[in-house]
C-alpha cells in the first residue's frame, strides 16, 4: 500500500513538474541601445536608456545591452566576446547625425528588421538621424523638421487599442519639446498620438506643417519586423513618468513580438 502510494506521489511531482516547465515563460530578449551622437547633444539620451535598461529588469522580459557607438549593428562575426545584430531581438536608436556606420552594417541594420523580423524603436532624436541616408528615413518614417514648441501641451489618442496606448485616457498633457516631421505619411505609418495643435500657438516661426498633423507615437511593419517611434522624450522628467514608461514597455514588447498590436497604415481621424 505505502510503494502505492510512494509511486503515486512521483507520478504526481513529474507532471507537476512538465506542467510547470510548459508553462514557463521563454527565455529572456535581448534589446541594444545605442546612443551614439553626431549632432545635437542631448542630455536625456542616457537618460532614456538607462529607463529602458530598468524596463527590462524590472519586467524580466529583455536584457538591455547600452552603447554609445554602432560597432554592433552589423553581420559580420566579431571577436573579443562582441555580439552582432544576430544577438538581439530589437534595437533602440536615441541618436543624432550621421552615425560611423559603412554600407554593410546600414544593410545589415535593414535587413534585421525587414527579412529578420526584428524589432526597431526609435527614441526621442531616432528621426533626427541619417538625413543622408533615405532608406533610414523609410525605416523610422520620416526625418525631424525642427521644434516649435517646448511647452506644456495636449496630446490625443488616436488608437487605444494599440497595446503600448491602452492605459492612456484619450487626452492627457506634458510638458515637452515638441518635434514636427517631414518626409512622413500616414500611408506608411499606423499613428497611435498626436499633439493636439488647440493648445499650442500654430503661428509661431518654424512652425512647417500647414496641415498640423503632428505626430508623437506611431508603428509600422517593415517586411517581417516591427518599428515603434516616439519623438517625445527632450525632458529627462518624461520618463519617470508612469504612462510614458508603461508606453515604452508596452511598445519593446510588441517590437519584439511578444505582444500584438495593428499597425495598418490609416487616414488621418475626422475631428
């Protein structure tokens, strides 16, 4: 009777076992930053990536591997213990100017998002990069034109059901540099926030978008991967807010597809 037992209580402990190692959660992703600058010095980037290194810890999704040069952004095998794009799982960009980057590893970069399908987000200057370089402007979906607001402002909404918006009301403000966009269609990108031009001053020099169409977080799908972007984030004080850290923890999951989201290109909303 006890052996009975004895062999009952095992069979019990193994399943238990296979039924907790099916349930575990997969292996940790791994997310470069790189915060390499070329132009414009900005003091938040630091910042931003340490908020991103914290993100990951905290979460225990992704480990976060910080740079301030690209060496790693390539295909090639590196030696000294360096890991290649093939090491990662998306990359964040908080950059300026035109980065120390040669023709293979800006393929490579491309290639690890459109046929890899990983994940790319761009920070707070991730569009004022690579004016140089227009397939990186396709990659981010358009280049920075200039910030005609440093200012509290009202940001709307567009799409609460995108998973790195759906904690956001439809309407909160900020207090922030506002960055305005060439090159961008909303053709290309799924726009999730925009700033709500009521609560700033639209005749102010610099001010280039007649259409005051001012996007702040969009996505898109570049061939198999992902691409989030938010130019928000000049002030250190954005990101030890709640909802713009829940933003980014919600947006490096769905970059690096452990989340899903819609990011189908579509017109701009009738007020």
């Amino acid at each position: 009777m006890q052996r009975t037992i004895g062999f009952a209580a095992v069979a019990v402990a193994v399943i238990s076992l296979a039924a907790a190692q099916a349930q575990s959660p997969p292996g940790k992703k791994r997310l470069l930053c790189i915060g390499e600058t070329k132009g414009f010095e900005h003091d938040s980037v630091s910042y931003a990536m340490a908020t991103l290194w914290k993100l990951g810890n905290e979460s225990g999704l992704w480990e976060t591997y910080i740079r301030t040069d690209t060496e790693l952004i390539t295909k090639k095998k590196l030696d000294r213990n360096a890991k290649n794009l093939d090491y990662f799982d998306a990359v964040y960009f908080d950059t300026t100017g035109e980065l120390d980057m040669d023709a293979e590893q800006k393929a490579a970069l491309l290639s690890f998002v459109h046929d890899d399908g990983k994940g790319f987000i761009g920070g707070h200057t991730g569009t004022d990069t690579f004016f140089q370089w227009p397939e990186y402007g396709d990659l981010v979906g358009g280049y920075f034109d200039g910030h005609p607001w440093h200012q509290q402002v009202r940001v709307n909404v567009e799409d609460r059901d995108f998973p790195a918006m759906r904690h956001l009301p439809a309407q909160f403000t900020l207090t922030d540099e506002i960055y305005q966009l060439k090159n961008f269609s909303r053709d290309k990108v799924r726009v999730l926030m925009t700033l709500d031009t009521s609560s700033v001053d639209m005749t102010k020099p610099g001010v280039h978008r007649a259409d005051g169409d001012f996007a702040l977080a969009w996505v898109r799908n570049y061939g198999k991967g992902r691409v989030f972007c938010s130019p928000l984030g000049h002030e250190q004080q954005i990101y030890d807010r709640p909802d713009v850290r829940k933003m980014y923890l919600e947006a490096v999951k769905w970059a690096m597809g452990l989340t899903d989201g819609d990011a189908t290109p579509r017109p701009r909303p009738i007020p």
